[in-house]
C-alpha cells in the first residue's frame, strides 16, 4: 500500500505538468483550431523566465580585498548580490532564495506578450489551412525558438533550486495514518500539485463564470453565430491565445525546481501532452486534464520497479514507462476514436 500511494504521488505530479500544458493546447485548438506544435516551447521559455529572474537577481559586485589572499595567495574575491546591496542582506537573499516563486510574476506578461506576437504574427495566417500545415509551422517555431534559447543559455541543464522552506521531503505517510517513514515524499512536488490543481480550478473558473469565457465557450461551440451577433470573437480568441501561453509558462516556472531547466524540455513534455489531447478528446478541455493525470499515474506506475522488470525481463520490452502511454493511447482511439471525452464530428473529417 505505500508503494502504491508513493506511486499515485509520483503520478499525480507528473500529470499536472501533463495536464496544464493539454489544457493550454485545447484551449487554442477548441477556441482557433490551430494545432499549436509550438506548445511545448512556450512551457520552455517560462522554465527559463525562471532561470533568468534568478540570473539577475543574483548578479554580483565583484570586489578585491586589499587585506584577504586566498589558499594560493592571490587576492581575495569578495563577491556580493547587487539584490542584498540594494534591498538589505535579508531582504535581499530572500528575494534569491524565492526567485522561482518570483518569476511567476516575472513570466506571465513575458509569456501574454510572446502569445499575443506568435498569434497575430503567424498563427492567424494559418487558420483555414490543413491542419499538416499548421504543425509543420508551428513545429518549424518550436526548433527556432529552442535553438534561440540554446545559443543564449548553453546545452546543459540549469539548476534552479525552490526556496529553502521547500527543500525536502515530509512524511506523508504520518500524514494519513500509516507507519512513519513509510511515505517520504518532496515538499516541492506537492507545490507543484497544488499550484497545477489552482491554476486549472482559475481556467475552468474563468470559462464557466465570466462573461467573457461565456462569450469564449459560445464561440468554441459556434463562431459563426456568435460573430453574427456583433461579438469581436477573434480578438477574444486571441487574449485566449495568450491566456493559454501564461498556463504553459507558468507550468514551466514551477517545474524548474522538478527538472534543470534545459533547451529540449519543451520538445519533451509537447509529445506526451498531445497525447494527453488525444485520449482526453480534441477540444475537450475536461478531458484534457483527466488524461493528464490518468497517464501521468500510469506512466509512474510503469516505472515502479517489480513491473518494470516483469515487462523487461520477461516480456523483452525495454522503457516500459515510456512507450504505456502510446500503448494505451492506441487502445483507447481504436475502441473510441474521438477520446475520452471528445466531442462528436472533431477532428473526424
């Protein structure tokens, strides 16, 4: 029983990031009907929102003591963040120390802005084309902007450790009454949980009790009509547009701590989440989020170790844990094609 809720626990945080960066996809696809293959990129760019509000507030005033030398006896290098200079030595390692939480304050007009350029600059020529054409274009974005991110932050993972509070693990399994020590689980992972489940609940939120999401879904179900009642639907599409780059770059700022932040990141989660899009429905956004986390729980499950070696050992399938999800995916579109929760005649032409 402990495995299996540390493994729940594994899943359910890899399906968040699964599940938030589904939900931004449908939401361009239920709203614009643009497969956004440039998805996985934005998520990409809010984890290195993150790594760049920490570069900055940690760059430091280099001085050279007059008195100290070092080991080798050379002068000694005193270096001091400009964010304690100007800030206070508290204040200011406060700031470096909670820099992941910062950036989501950083990220989210960084990312509405990088929403808003991509859709009116290229997505909207690409509304009434085949669909092979929007991905070859949006893959084609994709490339350019993670090799952008190569050149100015290098190849190799970037560090960015949460703050010190959530360093750790908790026993969760003391938590809900097992013996302790039995469940030690990392503080940040239930962040990252719970910050997913918050950011998810505001997007439903937004969409069911709002005008303005009324006004969205209206459009999702019928554009022409709402368009014929004197509504701007397409400058709407595209604050969604904007709004759905936000959830992928806020998923991104708050992985950081989970996964270095590295250039391919992107291109990694995209894959899986559009798998996530299929079996949850295109343009479901309900089934968007509960294929993330079904596949994120089932991905965790297929790594757990005695099942691993059972499909390895005696099956001769290496990388069980990878290749569940298509096995599952396929099983669940050639028994119902549209997913989980898809809605009639989408994506069926």
């Amino acid at each position: 029983m402990d495995d299996i809720i540390l493994q729940i626990l594994n899943g359910l945080d890899k399906g968040s990031a699964y599940a938030l960066i589904a939900l931004g996809l449908t939401l361009i696809f239920g709203t614009l009907g643009v497969v956004n293959f440039a998805h996985g990129a934005l998520f990409m760019i809010g984890a290195f929102c993150a790594v760049t509000l920490q570069k900055l507030l940690s760059f430091e005033r280099i001085e050279v003591s007059a008195t100290e030398k070092t080991a080798w006896g050379t002068p000694l290098e005193i270096r001091t963040p400009y964010a304690e200079l100007w800030f206070g030595h508290d204040f200011g390692a406060a700031l470096i120390d909670w820099s992941v939480p910062l950036a989501i304050l950083f990220s989210i007009p960084i990312m509405l802005v990088i929403g808003y350029v991509m859709e009116r600059g290229l997505i909207k020529h690409f509304y009434k084309r085949p669909h092979a054409d929007q991905i070859l274009v949006t893959f084609g974005l994709a490339i350019v902007l993670q090799e952008l991110i190569k050149h100015y932050y290098g190849a190799n993972p970037i560090p960015t450790p949460a703050p010190s509070v959530f360093r750790g693990s908790f026993d969760f399994g003391a938590l809900v009454g097992f013996d302790p020590g039995s469940v030690i689980y990392p503080y940040w992972r239930m962040v990252y949980f719970a910050f997913s489940a918050v950011i998810i609940g505001a997007v439903f939120a937004f969409l069911q009790f709002t005008t303005f999401g009324m006004v969205v879904r209206a459009g999702m179900a019928d554009r022409e009509t709402v368009g014929l009642l004197g509504i701007n639907i397409d400058r709407r599409f595209t604050i969604m547009f904007g709004l759905a780059a936000a959830v992928a770059g806020l998923a991104g700022v708050m992985y950081t701590p989970i996964n270095s932040p590295n250039y391919h990141m992107g291109m990694d989660f995209l894959v899986l989440s559009f798998v996530v899009v299929v079996v949850g429905g295109m343009g479901s956004l309900p089934g968007a989020v509960l294929a993330g986390f079904l596949l994120g729980i089932l991905e965790s499950f297929a790594s757990y170790s005695p099942i691993k070696v059972f499909f390895e050992e005696w099956l001769f399938l290496p990388s069980i844990d990878q290749i569940i999800i298509y096995l599952v995916a396929i099983i669940i579109l050639l028994t119902r094609p549209r997913g989980l929760m898809g809605r009639k005649g989408v994506m069926e032409d």
